[in-house]
C-alpha cells in the first residue's frame, strides 16, 4: 500500500504546482522515497516533480489510456516508493470537454481511493474561503477533500480571517503559504518554462518550493492523511505484460529519441515500451550533437519548443542532413507536434530537415484538447483503421496541414484529416500517450532493422 494524496484546486493559478512540488522536495528531504504524477497530458510539471523527488514524473491520464489504466499505471510509477504526489489538472472537477467527469483530477482521485488536499488561492477573499471550499467538499460525496492549503495569504490577519472562517467547514487547514517570488516558475505561450532551459533556476526554484512547504504546511497531518488511503486493488502496469508477443534478435535495433531543450516531452513509459519490445534506445540532442547515435534504424521525435531554438536547429546542418537521410531509406520516424516542426522544409523561415514538403510557422492562436483520431493510412506506428486518442497543443500551424497520405482522420472539434505518412515517417501534432495503445511501440521497432526498402518496411518486417 502506497500513502497518497491528490494536490487539486477550484481552478488553474491556484498553485497547484508549487505546492505539489513543494511537498514532493518536503518530503524527499524527510527521507521518504516519493512518487510524482501528474493528471492529464501536461509534460512539463513532471519535470519540476522529477527534480523534486529524482523520480520520472509520471502522467495519470484516463481519456488517452482510458479509466482502466489510471490505477496500474500509478502503481507501476509508486513500485517501490513510501508515498505518492499526484498534481492535479485545471479545477478539480474539470475533465475533458463535453465527456463529464472523464480525465477530471476528481475522476483520478476516485479511481487511486486517494484523499483530496484542495489548494485555495486566498488573495481576493476572506470569509467567502469557506463557501468555497464547502461547495468542492459536498458536491461529489464520492471525492474526498481532507484538507486546505490556503496560497497567497497576505498577513497575520488574513490568515487569522481565513482559519475562522473554516474552522466549521469540517475541512482541516493543513498549511498556509505566504506570497514568495522565490517559488515563482516562468511562463510562456503553452505554460512553464521547462526544466531542460533552466535547470540551475529550476533547481533553486524547486528547493525554496520544498522549504515554504516545510514552514507553512504541516506535514505529519499531511502525512497521516496520505496514509489513510485504502489499499488499492489490482496489478501494476508492466510494459512487457503490455506488450503483444514479441521476438527479440540477436542485435536489438537502435530507436534514437530527441531529447535537450528543443524536446522535452516525452512519456517515460514510450522509452520502457520501446525497450521492453526489443530496442535499445539512446537519447540525442538536436541542439548539439551533430549526428544521430550509431547504428539508429529508427527516430523518435516528441513535442517541445522548436520555435524557440529555430535558428540553433537550423545551423546543426549535419544532423538535419542525417535525419533527412534516415528518412530516405524508409526508417520507421515518429514524431509529434515539435517533431512534426522539425522535419517540415522551413519553421519561421528557417530550413529544418526538409522531410516534409510543409512549411511551419508561429500563430497567435492556440490549438489546445483531447483528440480521436483514426488511422488513415498504413505506417510504422499504426495500421489504417487503428483508434488512438490523443492531445495537441500549439500556437504554431503548418501548411498544408496533412500530406497526399494523411496521418490521422480527427473527429472533433471539426471533422478533418491530420499529419503525414511518407515512407516510415508519421508525423502528426497529435500527442500520444503508448501505454494505451502499446501495439504502437511494437509495430514501431518491428519496422527497425538493419535495412530499409524504401517503403518503411524495416529488416524485420511490419508488426502485425
């Protein structure tokens, strides 16, 4: 059995994750092995978690993975850990748009059996704090909020006003965190600034996180809360179990996958995916190194900020080129929204790889939800017909929008075919998460090998 709390709040700004991350480092620095998750598809809070605890940060997403896999997907992340921190997602009760409670921080919390500690801005109220927190605490009985943190108290005073005010909510304040510039964390067009483009502040930010937490939070109250979660049924995800039957060669296949600063979202279960189905993967920076890893037979690029390192990626002309080459020989690329960018012919201007026959550019508008989305045609990821849902968000656009063989046929929030498949390239904005839908991680290595035919067909053949 795993102690466990949900960190959630009324809405986004809260500070759900400063405090979630707070008391991540809080409780590390106690001695205790801690687990840190996060709600929904969101990439960048994990890697503030994973400085905090030096953990993979992990996602708990139920509309991408579906409901089934919340509990064993925490379980395998918790394998091992005396408590887990699970970050919630927008307001509490906020899930995917027109599906009810699906993907809901609420949903998650109930699935894990897990209480709910709620974060309250308190800066525009007094009294009315208790209202608030007693609407979230009795809308659904089902959800159990077993304490406030009360964030961006002004004074003594303030804070005397509010503790009054809940002192017969029946939910117990269990810290209260004053304004702290040092905890603040930078923001950009699609939310924080990663921790791969500033790690020595994002350390510092993270320890005084962990150290306004240790002074206005009471964590044994915390910590008996945690513990008073049940014991949660069932197995843990494992990503052999996950996958189909596969056949390992004498030479496991080299998956090379983005990394840096450019490229920083990544699932960890895609890279135990990969492995468990018989590749060897080796992380690269397109920012710096000038060639791919030896021996790749198959690219994995994920989602990240491109845009802002256009002109670096565009000057590392040798592994543009040896990306471009890798793709002329048919090796099985999968790439999503950033790595979609970066094979396009230009990006604001600047040449990228030249893959694509696609221009990308930065817009003003912000392209943000959960997406169905339906295979199109046959590629090293999926077979034409295969269902997988996904995410895009992006204040970029590319033209055209899909190739002669699209990726994906997308069914809300308008009808509309998606993405590329050229050769072993699929390429798409949509991000997915493979832990539902594991056979994608198979039929991407069974497509490596030692050579290509030119059609994406790698020297083992295509995944069934």
């Amino acid at each position: 059995m795993v102690a466990r709390l949900v960190i959630a709040a009324p809405s986004s700004g809260a500070g759900k994750t400063t405090v979630a991350t707070g008391l991540m480092a809080a409780f590390a620095g106690r001695g205790l092995a801690v687990s840190p998750h996060k709600v929904g598809p969101d990439y960048i809070d994990p890697g503030y978690h994973a400085l905090a605890t030096g953990r993979p940060g992990r996602n708990l997403d139920a509309y991408m993975c579906g409901t089934g896999m919340v509990a064993p997907l925490f379980a395998h992340g918790a394998r091992g850990c005396d408590l887990a921190v699970v970050e919630g997602v927008m307001g509490l009760y906020d899930g995917a748009a027109d599906q009810g409670e699906l993907a809901s921080t609420a949903q998650v919390a109930k699935i894990l059996r897990a209480p709910v500690v709620l974060v309250v801005d308190a800066s525009s109220q007094s009294r009315s704090v208790a209202a608030l927190v007693h609407g979230f605490a009795s809308w659904d009985p089902e959800v159990r909020i077993g304490g406030v943190i009360l964030n961006k108290v002004a004074s003594d005073r303030h804070e005397h006003l509010l503790r009054e005010a809940l002192g017969g909510s029946g939910v117990p304040v269990m810290g209260v965190l004053r304004r702290a510039p040092a905890v603040a964390t930078p923001s950009r067009h699609l939310g924080l600034v990663p921790v791969a483009e500033r790690q020595a502040a994002a350390v510092a930010a993270v320890a005084a996180q962990g150290e306004q937490v240790l002074q206005g939070c009471d964590l044994d109250a915390l910590w008996a809360l945690a513990r008073s979660a049940p014991e949660l049924p069932g197995e843990a995800w494992d990503p052999v179990g996950a996958l189909p039957p596969v056949a390992v060669g004498p030479v496991r296949p080299v998956v090379a996958v983005a990394g840096g600063a450019a490229f920083t979202f990544s699932y960890a279960e895609h890279a135990e995916l990969l492995t468990a189905a018989g590749a060897e993967v080796v992380t690269f920076d397109p920012l710096r190194d000038e060639a791919l890893p030896e021996g790749t037979s198959g690219l994995v690029i994920g989602g990240g900020f491109p845009e802002m390192y256009g002109g670096e990626l565009s000057a590392n002309e040798p592994l543009r080129k040896a990306v471009s080459e890798l793709a002329a020989s048919g090796a099985p690329i999968a790439a999503e929204c950033a790595g979609l960018l970066y094979l396009a012919r230009s990006l604001d201007g600047r040449p990228m790889c030249g893959v694509l026959d696609a221009e990308a550019r930065m817009s003003e508008r912000l392209t943000l939800g959960y997406r169905d989305a339906v295979a199109v045609s046959d590629s090293s990821l999926a077979a034409a017909g295969a269902r997988m849902r996904g995410h895009e968000f992006h204040r970029t656009v590319i033209e055209p929008g899909a190739g002669a063989e699209a990726a994906w046929g997308l069914r809300q929030p308008v009808r509309r075919l998606e993405g590329f498949v050229q050769g072993g390239v699929h390429a798409s904005y949509v991000h997915t998460h493979w832990a539902g839908a594991p056979e994608a991680a198979a039929r991407f290595v069974a497509h490596c090998g030692t050579g290509h035919d030119g059609n994406g067909h790698g020297g083992n053949g295509p995944a069934a």
